[in-house]
C-alpha cells in the first residue's frame, strides 16, 4: 500500500501527534540560563507546585503498592484475570514483593521520622524519599502520559524501515530490532526487553540476535536519563550528557556483538524460522516512501483521545509503582552500605588506578560508584550526587547509564524472560559495558569541561 492511498485524516493522524512527540521528549528549550526538553519543565513545574506533599504521596503510593502485590500473590494471579494490566503490575515474582515490602517499610519509617537512624538519615532513606522520589513522581507523569504520541503514531514504524540499511552492517542484527532499540530510549528499556523476548518466541530472532538486543539495545529511556542527570545537579547539561550518552552507546553497540560472551551465542532460532520475514523494501518504493506509508498505516489505526490517556496512565502507573518501591528498597540498602561501610570503596578499588590515569577528578570517590549500578541504575547518581566536581558528576551519570544491565529492571527482567542469558553473562556484560564506554565518556567530558 502507497501512502496515497490513505485519507488525509491518516495522514494527520500520524504528522500531528509525532511531532508533538518529537517536541515534548527531543526539542531542545531554553529555561533561564540552561537547555532542556518540555518535559522536563512541566516536571520541574510540577515537583516544585507540590513540593510539601510529595514526600507524603510517594510513601502512600509505595505502601499501596506493597499491600496490593501481597494481596495478589495471596489471591493468586487467576484473581485478576479480566485485568490483565494490574495482573501484570501486582503479580510479579517472590523477590519483587519482598523488595516491594521493604520499600514500604523503609518509606513509612523515613516519613515518620522512626526506627535506626542509619536508615532514615538525610543521607540515605531521607535522601530517596524527600530528593529523588519527587523527580521521578513529576517526570514519570508527564513522560508516561505523553509516550503513546512517540510510540502509537507511527514514528517507529517509519525509524524502523529507515534503519533497516544500517542495523545489519552495523550492529549485525536484522532491521526490526532498530523498533526494539526505539522503543527502549523513547519509552522505557522494559518495553525492549519484552518486545525482544516475545519476537524471539515467535522465531523472529536467533538466540544470538535476542541476546544481541536485550542486552545492547533494551537501552535507558529519555525519562531515566532526565531523572539521573538532574540527581547529580546538572540538568542544564541535559542535551551534551544525552549526546555523550547517545555516542558511547554506540561505541559499545558496535563492539559487544563481536566479542564474547554475545559473539559465541548460537544464531539459531527457538522455533523454525517464519516463513513470512522479510526486510526487503517493495519495488514499488524507495526506504523513505515505504517507512511513511507503514508510519501513516500505524497511525490511521491509532485509537482515539481516550484510548490514549488510558494507555498513558497505564505508564504512568507502571513507572509509580514499578519503579519507585525498587528504588526506595535497594537505593536505602545501597546508601546504608555506602555511607556506614567501606564495601564500595574496596570494590571499586581496582578501578582507581584507570580513572586517575584518565585525569578524572576524585578518582577514589568516583570509583565507589562504577560497580553498584549493577544493582540499580539510580545508585551511582545518588551516591556520586555530592561529589564536588562537575566533571566527575557528569562522567558518573553517563556511565551509569550506559552499563545498561541493572537488576532492579532491566537485567531481572532479561533473567525472568526467554531471552538466552544467564547472570554470569550478565554481569561480564556490565563489566565490559563499562570497560568500553568509561574512556569515550571521559574523552568527551574532558572536551566539555
């Protein structure tokens, strides 16, 4: 089908709302004396509108989150079946509910001031709940009700076939994974994942190729990387550390495919492969006319107004609960250990030496934060937050990003899919992660600063 062939309605109805999209989450905006995205000042906006109550809503959020998942569990999943997106929020496996519990209690216990101080000081738990949490509550609002504009229209259908020519060369990966690749740095690296295992279910991807992407392309969304650069006190900085982010991305994009462990998965498929696969463009089109015409296809099957606020207070509430009891569970646990224990400093030892012969200002306090991301990708951010130096802060957060593999998401996520990882592949991948994009975020924060 040509793109003439639709109404001018469908037309519209992927132009107007991508480039909405594209303007919310990608147009660079002066706010005083900094760059940033839209998104980012109605966050800013809104967390300092309801500043005295955020504390008081993330601890309920939290808590309500924690008893429902107990609920759940205790009701089992069968209970929820007429709702398959609370199933999917609540029913989540063992370790997650405890993790959720103790979110809970910590949350309870930082707000009502009780219980040891090491947990409810302002430099652990009091940190989370009165810092952090109120960023992410104002971006993950507005992030997750404005996604379905980057996601529904039809952007990526047209991203995706533009791509096609690059991803194989490149990356060695067939051109629909650049859709998986999307998806995760416009939405959410989850979003990667799940679309990743199911395509490889589905006999879309070889073993090789879904471990490829899971672990490559599940990529840190926008709204995460808003949220860690503001945490570190430079959100002024957001386009130079999103553009560093975006190239030591690449530069580890590039490198991993081709070197164990990913190199020596087996390129074959779960099932037989589908008959039907094809990346070829019809003759009738060029790249450009054919990736419009599958956009403005994508988007003349858009579902109206209400469909779309019903899907973005589904993200909304799968980034509220989701991702806030995590962070509020294993940041206190992870700030406790870094503030009262010197086990990020010994583990981090080994990587002095490399940072110092890279000129990075505060090398040892620096090195306390490059292994902990493995946990959670918030911690390095919020243990590096009170670093002195702008240069190390900046190099912290891009690097804590671009690992990639945390197990509060993205890597439990890869663990509890079908895609072909184990945890020893993953934490060799967050080393060499870390290993390849270190030199290229320090060579471009040497260039800024």
């Amino acid at each position: 089908m040509k793109a003439k062939d639709f109404s001018a309605s469908s037309h519209l109805k992927f132009i107007i709302p991508s480039l909405i999209g594209i303007f919310l989450f990608m147009f660079p905006v002066s706010s005083g004396e900094s760059i940033t995205i839209p998104i980012a000042i109605l966050a800013g906006e809104l967390e300092a509108w309801l500043a005295d109550y955020l504390s008081l809503i993330m601890m309920i959020i939290i808590t309500i989150t924690a008893i429902a998942t107990v609920i759940v569990k205790a009701m089992g999943a069968d209970a929820l079946d007429r709702y398959p997106f609370f199933k999917s929020l609540f029913n989540v496996p063992a370790v997650w509910v405890v993790t959720r519990v103790l979110g809970m209690i910590f949350a309870i216990m930082v707000y009502f001031q009780i219980g040891p101080e090491a947990i409810i000081s302002d430099v652990t738990g009091g940190l989370l709940l009165d810092s952090l949490l109120h960023v992410l509550f104002a971006v993950f609002l507005f992030a997750g009700l404005f996604l379905p504009l980057l996601l529904n229209f039809g952007l990526l259908e047209l991203f995706g076939v533009l791509l096609t020519k690059i991803m194989r060369p490149l990356f060695r990966l067939p051109g629909r994974s650049s859709i998986d690749s999307l998806a995760s740095w416009l939405g959410d690296g989850t979003i990667g994942v799940l679309l990743t295992s199911k395509q490889y279910e589905e006999g879309y991807y070889t073993k090789r190729e879904a471990a490829v992407i899971g672990t490559t392309f599940s990529v840190v969304s926008i709204t995460f990387s808003l949220v860690v650069i503001q945490e570190v006190g430079l959100g002024h900085m957001f386009i130079p550390f999103y553009l560093t982010v975006a190239l030591a991305g690449f530069v580890a994009a590039l490198i991993m495919p081709r070197i164990p462990p990913l190199s020596r998965k087996p390129d074959t498929y779960v099932t037989e492969e589908a008959d039907d696969i094809t990346e070829e463009v019809p003759t009738q089109h060029n790249v450009f006319t054919y990736g419009y015409a599958k956009a403005v296809e994508r988007g003349s099957q858009a579902k109206g107004i209400k469909n779309f606020l019903k899907e973005g207070s589904q993200n909304i509430l799968d980034m509220w609960m989701g991702v806030a009891p995590i962070v509020m569970a294993l940041g206190t646990i992870a700030l406790v250990i870094a503030e009262f224990t010197p086990f990020f400093a010994w583990i981090g030892t080994p990587f002095i030496p490399l940072l110092e012969l890279m000129q990075v200002p505060y090398a040892q306090e620096a090195s306390e934060t490059i292994l902990v991301g493995f946990a959670d990708m918030f911690l390095p951010a919020i243990i590096g937050a009170s670093i002195e130096s702008e240069m190390t802060r900046f190099i912290i957060a891009c690097l804590s990003v671009t690992q990639l593999i945390y197990m509060s998401e993205v890597g439990g996520l890869l663990l509890g899919s079908k895609v072909p990882v184990n945890l020893k592949d993953l934490f060799i991948i967050f080393l060499l992660r870390t290993l390849i994009t270190l030199p290229v975020i320090t060579l471009v924060a040497h260039l800024i600063f």
